[in-house]
C-alpha cells in the first residue's frame, strides 16, 4: 500500500464535524429591553424568545413586550398646542418648556389640538 493510498483511507475514518445547531435568541429584562443576542450555546434563563436571522440582525430596532418581538417607533413626535385649557404645564412665555405639576415657577397651560 503507497502513502497515497493510507492517507484515503485515513481520511474515510474522519467523521465531518457536527453542523451546528444555531437558534436565534433574544434574552430580555422585565422592561423588554434586549439584554443579549444569542445563536449557539445558549445561556441558562427562560426570559428569551426565539427570533429570525433578519430580526437577530437588527436586533437594536427590538423590544420584548408580553413574550412578543416589537418594532421600537423611533419617529419623531410633535404636538400642536394651543394656550389655554389644562392639558400642558409650561413655563410662562416659553410653551417649549414642560413643567412638572409640582414646579411652583411661573406657568401657564396649553391644550393639544393636534390632528391625527
């Protein structure tokens, strides 16, 4: 038998590498927020849901709301506001500025008449 031959029949004895079972995670806290991604070898924890690739991907665009993958609404939000009414607390003169109901500044109160 030549070396050519022995190193054939060395490679038949070489089992293939196991493929690897991959499972796209996302592992959560109470609030939703996705703590760590995960795909093979998976940490200890139940607080996960099992996602696809493409959602593993984007995984910042992601938050976990009663066991169920949400897409966060990052647009922006405006509202018109008109002065009067109870609606909005607002520094006086500056509408920009919201107040907390326990700010004792001077203020005045917008209501929202915005069109949805």
């Amino acid at each position: 038998m030549n070396s050519l031959d022995e190193l054939t029949k060395a490679f038949e004895l070489v089992t293939p590498p196991k493929p690897l079972d991959i499972q796209y995670r996302f592992y959560y806290n109470e609030k939703g927020d996705i703590t760590m991604c995960s795909m093979a070898d998976h940490p200890d924890g139940d607080n996960y849901i099992v996602v696809t690739r493409s959602e593993f991907d984007n995984y910042f665009d992601y938050r976990v709301k009663d066991g169920k993958l949400k897409i966060i609404d990052r647009s922006p939000k405006f509202k018109k506001l008109m002065q009067g009414g109870n609606q909005y607390k607002v520094a006086k003169h500056h509408a920009a500025i919201l107040l907390d109901k326990t700010d004792t500044i001077d203020h005045e109160y917008y209501t929202d008449i915005t069109d949805d």
